[in-house]
C-alpha cells in the first residue's frame, strides 16, 4: 500500500491549495486528514457537522466532499479574511454555515443540537472549551483532532500543552480514544452510545 497516494482528491482542492499558497497561508491542514475526515463524515447520513478553524478552507473541501445531501455543516474562524475566501468557495451550498467569530465566545453561547463529528482544529475546542466541545459530540459521534506530533511551526514549550491535553482526553471514559502516528499525529475519538 502506498501510504502517500492520494487519489481522491475533492474536486475543489487543488484551486483552494493554489489560493492558500498564494495567500501565504501557513497552518493547511495536510491530505491525511483530509481523506480520514471526508471518510468519517461519508459514514454519518443526515448528519450536523462542525469544524473549528476554518482556515485556508482545504480540510472543509474534504469534509463538504463527504457529506451527503441531508447533512449540515458549520465552520468556524475568527479571521474574516479566511471566511471571505471560504465563502468564495461554498457561499452556493445551502448545506454549508460559515461564521467568522471567535471559537472560545461560539462554544459557550452555542445552544443548538449536538454533532455528529467535531474537526477541532483552532485552540478553542481543542486547548480551551475542551470539556464544553466534547459535551456537544453526539453519543456514535467523532471527535478528530491533529498536530499531536511535533509541528516544525509549534511555539516554544507547546509539547506540554498537548502532553496535558491528550492526558485530559484518554481520562473521559464516556468516549474511547485512538491515537495514529500518521499525518501530523490524530487523534480519533467517539462517543459511547
Ligand atoms: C490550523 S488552522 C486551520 C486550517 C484549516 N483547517 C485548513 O485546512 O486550512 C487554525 C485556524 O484557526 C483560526 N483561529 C485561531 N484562533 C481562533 C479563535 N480563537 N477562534 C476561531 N478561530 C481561530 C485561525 O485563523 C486559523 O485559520
């Protein structure tokens, strides 16, 4: 099996990485991730989904690219620029919602329905709301996260931020945890029923 070929590749995602790149984007999230998430939400039918971190819009290509026609999806960023070029992309899917606020401020005044997969990929929902993000997983539900392996763009002493974090996750027993050494180090979690 060779691990590197890629060959699903949404339809949008090479004209979204030449944007990324061309606007100096620094964070994409990689192709790995991509595939594992546009995988998961395929299995989850009429689903509500949410990502945090928008970003260059690359792993929302792959999600939107998984989602069938019942299924919503909210992402989030606190950089307009970003949900402008995101809205560039999906403004036309009536089943995409994208908003421009800060994650941590969305998270504690979120009072909607639960999802059905949660791509934390900002810090809020990931090092801050962790517990308020994970309450908001539906019971079957996923919760992905990356960058748990050692990124060349971590700030100084960020290994004890996900030291303390992956700890934290592996002590909820109301969820089982998978972690893979694989794209920028994932971890996988679902809900138990
Ligand atoms: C790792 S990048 C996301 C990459 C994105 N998934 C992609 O494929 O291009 C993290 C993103 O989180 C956003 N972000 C940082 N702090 C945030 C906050 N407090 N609330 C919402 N978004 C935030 C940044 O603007 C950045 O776009």
């Amino acid at each position: 099996m060779n691990q590197t070929k890629i060959t699903n590749r949404p339809p949008n995602h090479a004209i979204i990485e030449a944007k990324a790149k061309e606007t100096g984007f620094t964070m994409p999230s990689d192709i790995y991730i991509g595939t594992l998430l546009k995988t998961l939400i395929a299995s989850k039918p009429q689903s509500n989904i949410l990502e945090l971190g928008t970003g260059a819009s690359l792993s929302l290509s792959w999600m939107v690219d998984g989602l069938d026609t019942d299924s919503r999806l909210t992402s989030i960023d606190n950089d307009p620029a970003l949900i402008q070029m995101a809205s560039e992309f999906f403004r036309n899917d009536p089943r995409i919602t994208l908003i421009c606020r800060d994650g941590s401020e969305w998270i504690q005044n979120y009072e909607g329905e639960g999802f059905d997969l949660i791509f934390a990929d900002a810090w809020p929902g990931k090092y801050s709301e962790t517990e308020e993000i994970l309450a908001l997983v539906k019971p079957g539900g996923f919760y992905v996260i990356d960058d748990m392996m050692p990124q060349p763009n971590w700030p100084e002493g960020h290994q004890d931020n996900v030291d303390r974090l992956i700890t934290y996750l592996e002590s909820r027993q109301d969820f089982t945890l998978t972690k893979m050494e694989w794209s920028t180090g994932v971890i996988l979690m679902t809900k138990k029923a």
